[in-house]
C-alpha cells in the first residue's frame, strides 16, 4: 500500500506552514498528499486588534517566499509596516552623531529595507493559503516517530501518519529533532528580551533604532500606527527587575535606555519577557527526516534574523524536493535532503556566529573589546562596499538564495 503522504511537517508556526505551501504551490507536491500537525490552534487576527506583541522584522527575501507561499498579498492587505533606513549605535556614541551606522533604503535604490509585521499576522495568512490549497491540518501534538528505510511514522496518541518525508518545524524545543536523535548544541544567553508596544514623544520616521548598551540590546522597530515595538535584551535578572519596575519607572528606563533619541517613551502595551538561547542542531537531516527554522537553528534575535533564516530553509528545501520530483527521486532520501543541509547549514551557522559575536562584543563588551567592535562599525561606515555588501544581507537580496527568494528578472 503507497503511505499515506508525501510530507507530514510538525509544526505550523511561521516557518512550517510556508514550507507545506511551498512543497504544493512549488515543489508540485499533490495537496492530498501534504499534512501539517501544529498542536495549537493559531490565535486569529482582525484588523480591529491592537498590534500583536510579537512582530518580525522581514526581510525583501521573506516577503517574496510568503508571496510564492500564497500569503503576501493579504499580509500586505491587511498591516504592514515598511521601514526606510536603520540606525545602529552603540552607548558610546551620539544616537544621531556621525559614528552611528545608518542604513538608507534610497541609497541604495530600494523603496525600503524591509517590513514589520505581527506573527500572528503572517501564521493566519499562510493558514489561510493552506486551507485554499487543501492542505490538511491536523490540530495534534507529536508525541513519537519512527523512521525506517521505507517511511517515517509520526505518532499522534493513538493515531499514527506514515509519511514519506517528515519534516520538523517545531520550533527551538523540537520534540522531531529529540525523538529523531539529531544531537544540537545550546548556548544559554542567560538573557531576556523584554518585548512591549510604545508609544515615542518623537515621530520614528520609519527607522529602526538599534542601542548597543553596554549590557544588551535595545531595538525600537517602527510600526503603521506611529507606535514602535520594542525588544530589550538584558541579563535575566535585570530583565526580572524592568519587568516588575511599575509603569512611570519602566518609562523612564526606556526612555534612558534608548538616550532620549526618540523622546518620552510610555507603554502601550503590557511587557513579556522571552529566554534567549541560540541552539545549533549538528546535522539537520536523516534518511525521511528533515528540520527547518528554529528547529534546526535559534539565534540572538539582535538583527532580527530568526525567522528570515527559515523562510530560507523553507524555500531551499522546497527547491530541492522540486528537483527530486523532477529527477523521479524518493523525497525522504538520505542523498536528496543532503543538498538541502549543504545549502542551508553553512549559512545559518554563520548567521548565529554574527549574532553572538555581536552580542558578546558590542552588546556587552566593556572597555577595550568593545573600543575595537566600535572602530569595526566605523569601517562598515566608511567602506561604502563592505556597508553595501551588510545592506545586502539584510535586505535579502545577495548571497545563495533559494529561488523563492530572488528578485523578479527583467
Ligand atoms: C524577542 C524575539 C524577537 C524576534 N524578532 C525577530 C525578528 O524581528 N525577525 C525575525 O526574523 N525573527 C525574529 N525572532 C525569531 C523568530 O521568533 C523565530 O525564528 C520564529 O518564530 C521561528 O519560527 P518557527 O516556525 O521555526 O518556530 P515556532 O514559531 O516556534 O513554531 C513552531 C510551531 O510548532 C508547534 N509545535 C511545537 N511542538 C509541536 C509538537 N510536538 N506537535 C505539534 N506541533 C508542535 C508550535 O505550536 C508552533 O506553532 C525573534 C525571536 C525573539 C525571541
């Protein structure tokens, strides 16, 4: 008897639920052969609600693999928030003094860097892409796996999927990536970033601000609204302390923090704080196993960088199921999703190695270390190249991208 599916992807936060799209609407997998099991029901989102909480900081290369995944255009219906330049700056320096390293969309030609948008926002769309293509979701929590040379079963309960491939997007606690055996390392920030909605006593003139502190991070990302979301990282404990500080004294940290660049800051929202930890799976695929996103990979959310990295995985490794299914191949074979891990692995790793770097040196660095991270901004400054080359990555417009991800060819 031909097993049941194709694909099973554990998880359908952002990451999985792009990748199943893309597997159809690109790889060509038959929807019915194609389920997503995400053991939480995603939270709707109506353009009534007050910004969610937790947004990302997209990149051009994201919002082209939502498009090819079906969901841009209501994204983009619905709330969108473009930002036109960033301005990075460390405690040393004047926030809006010469050091500061600035980066303009129209220097470089663009409209803008990127865009922000709530979490919610995106899982809902890319749901409703699915449910268009007669995917089917299975509301259920994963709780074993089996692989064999022939399948892989993933057990639900009493119920049991047997898939050809099965691929874990399951967020950094992967429970797919544990009961397949996939060792990972853990680097525990002994951090937290503070995340909160405010409102700035200055416009944000579409700029994401980004403050070096000395003892973490602070990064004001621009919302529609005129308001900013805010990500504080900071040692756990201190995190504990701003978190219980009562809402005048938390301002006026805020405000403190950010050294008064945007103004009085107050609270438009109430304040949660998430553990930071980067995680590194040593290899990301086995014979009918693959991992994707968090799962494989976590880093510092600094540069806001997480989920554009597996928006990444999603559509290289849609890619690469397209050209096995060309070539007749066996999706879940071993040799086929190697393609997938040389692409993308080297590529992550260097990522997170850049996120702790940053944070370690410039973030937290004291004294002369942080004096020798300061003067390498001021290079990436002056050398319009090496800037230009920085702009690049972030925008996601160079480098190995997936198809998904490329700009349209004239
Ligand atoms: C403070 C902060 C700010 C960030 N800001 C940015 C940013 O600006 N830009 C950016 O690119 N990234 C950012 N990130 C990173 C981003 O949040 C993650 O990279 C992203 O959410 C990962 O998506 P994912 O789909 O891989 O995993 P998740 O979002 O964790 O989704 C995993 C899904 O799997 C489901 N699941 C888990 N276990 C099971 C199971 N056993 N059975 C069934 N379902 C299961 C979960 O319910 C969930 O829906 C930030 C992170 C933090 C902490």
């Amino acid at each position: 008897m031909a097993t049941e599916y194709d694909l099973a992807v554990v998880g359908g936060g952002a990451v999985g639920a792009a990748f199943a799209a893309l597997a159809v609407r690109q790889a060509r997998v038959p929807a019915a052969r194609v389920v997503v099991i995400e053991r939480e029901r995603p939270a709707p989102w109506r353009p009534t609600d007050d910004y969610d909480l937790r947004v990302f900081a997209l990149s051009r290369a994201s919002a082209r693999i939502l498009a090819a995944a079906g969901a841009w255009e209501a994204i983009e219906a619905a709330r969108v928030s473009p930002y036109e330049r960033m301005r990075v700056w460390h405690a040393s320096m004047a926030p809006r003094g010469g050091e500061a390293l600035v980066f303009d969309a129209a220097e470089l030609g663009e409209p803008n860097l990127g865009y922000i948008v709530e979490g919610r926002l995106i899982q809902a769309a890319l749901h409703a892409s699915l449910e268009t293509l007669g995917v089917t979701i299975v509301p259920a929590n994963v709780e074993a796996l089996a692989l064999s040379p022939d399948e892989a079963i993933v057990g639900l309960g009493e119920r049991r999927i047997p898939a050809r491939l099965v691929v874990g997007a399951d967020g950094g606690r992967s429970r797919v990536r544990e009961l397949a055996g996939l060792p990972a390392k853990t680097r525990d920030y002994r951090q937290q970033a503070i995340v909160a909605n405010v409102v700035t006593g200055k416009p944000h003139e579409s700029t994401a601000w980004q403050r070096f502190l000395g003892d973490g991070t602070l990064a004001f990302l621009p919302l529609a609204n005129g308001q900013c979301s805010i990500v504080w990282s900071v040692a756990s404990e201190r995190a504990a302390q701003l978190r219980t500080l009562s809402v005048p004294d938390f301002e006026r940290e805020l405000t403190a923090a950010l050294d008064g660049a945007l103004g009085e800051v107050r609270l438009a929202s109430g304040r949660v704080s998430i553990p930071l930890a980067a995680t590194r799976a040593e290899h990301y695929v086995l014979e009918r196993c693959a991992l994707i996103g968090d799962a494989a990979h976590t880093v510092h959310p600094l540069a806001g960088q997480g989920v554009n990295l597996g928006f990444l995985d999603a559509a290289a490794l849609a890619e690469v199921l397209a050209d096995a299914r060309e070539e007749r191949e066996d999706p879940g074979a071993l040799r086929i999703l190697r393609r997938y891990e040389r692409r993308r692995r080297p590529q992550n790793e260097l990522m997170s190695a850049a996120m702790s770097g940053f944070n370690d040196f410039l973030a937290l660095g004291q004294g002369p270390v942080a004096q020798v991270a300061r003067r390498g901004m001021g290079v990436v400054n002056r050398l319009a190249p090496v800037k230009r080359l920085f702009a690049e990555r972030a925008l996601g417009v160079g480098g190995d991208l997936p198809m998904a991800a490329r700009p349209p060819t004239i």
